[in-house]
C-alpha cells in the first residue's frame, strides 16, 4: 500500500499526464526478482541496482547462488537506456531484442516487464494507482471554502501563538523576580560579631 501511495500512482498520473501530451512515454516496471537476495519480490530503487551494476551492502546476499542471470538482466536493461538515449527508442530495429517496447497508451497503461525476459503488459500495477490516482483527484474537488477565510483564520492562530509564548515569557520573568526577592529578603544579614 506504501509503495501504490509514494511510487505507482504519481508514475502512473505522470506518464498519462505526458502521453495526452503528445510525447513518448516508454513505461517499465522492474519485476525482476533475484535469487542472489533474501528478498521475493522487486523493491522499490532495485532498478537502479542493476542498471548501474552496483552491490549494495544494505542487502543480504546469498553466495552460493548463480550471478548469470542476474548479469543478463544488467546487460538487457543497460541495452534499453542506452538505445533510448541514442536512439529515442528503446528498442529499435536494429537492437536484435526478440520484444518491443511500445509506447505507453493512456487507455491501456501498457508498460514492459523488465525480466531476464521482458514483455509488454497492459495496466501498469491496476491495483495500486488506480484508487490512489482516483481519491487525488477526488481531494483535488473538494471546496475549501472561502480562501480569504482561511487565511484569515491561520493568521489569527499564530497571533494565538505568539500571545501564548509571550504571556509564558512575562511569567517566567515574574517568576525569576520573585524568587530573586525571595532568596534577597530571607538571606540572613551579617552580624557585627561574626565579621
């Protein structure tokens, strides 16, 4: 539910919102799941693990497993980002994939799998962002009344506030003064005897 909230949703409403645009959108998820981790699905930022090719030491590793596959996911994945940047197209004619990654339609939200063998899916994590992206915009509607209002509302507030601490300031003087009298008028007077 986290992730439908912080990742899926915005991704989702973001890509739609550059597709009605006009502009190729190329959406992916990362559903590759090693079993060189002690994890069973993909997490959020793995991607980035295995674009970059890097070891993380936040995560436990199982040694005696077989790295090849995870290497030809790296291979596949540089591949796709490194066609785009060339290219514009992640896998063009001459890239010899066996897939082809199409750009996202708004209506179907079709998204390529990014696997040891990826393909093309339709309803980019349906679950997920659809009731998030739904409730948004359903927040978005609502009316907050009169604006001028509320921000009249808030000033008076921090004027509450402000009044609060410096009522809390004017006493704790007070209080310091008091017992500065205190301890001034109970002190016992020195003797002519004792000096």
């Amino acid at each position: 539910m986290y992730s439908h909230f912080w990742f899926d949703a915005p991704a989702s409403r973001l890509a739609t919102y550059y597709a009605k645009g006009g502009a190729p959108v190329y959406l992916y998820s990362f559903d590759h799941v090693s079993e060189n981790f002690d994890y069973d699905r993909a997490f959020h930022g793995v991607d980035e693990i295995f674009l970059f090719d890097v070891e993380p030491r936040f995560l436990m590793k199982r040694r005696d497993r077989n790295w090849q596959l995870d290497r030809r996911l790296t291979e596949i994945f540089a591949d796709l980002i490194i066609n785009f940047a060339k290219t514009g197209i992640p896998t063009p004619e001459s890239s010899g994939f066996a897939f082809n990654w199409t750009t996202m339609d708004v209506d179907r939200l079709n998204y390529l799998s990014i696997t040891d063998s990826p393909e093309m899916e339709v309803g980019f994590r349906w679950q997920g962002h659809v009731f998030w992206n739904w409730y948004a915009r359903h927040l978005d509607a609502v009316d907050v009344g009169n604006l001028q209002r509320i921000a009249q509302l808030d000033k008076q507030l921090g004027d509450y506030q402000l009044a609060t601490w410096m009522l809390l300031f004017c006493a704790l003087f007070f209080f310091a003064i008091l017992v500065g009298l205190a301890c001034y008028c109970t002190r016992k007077e020195a003797d002519d005897e004792d000096l």
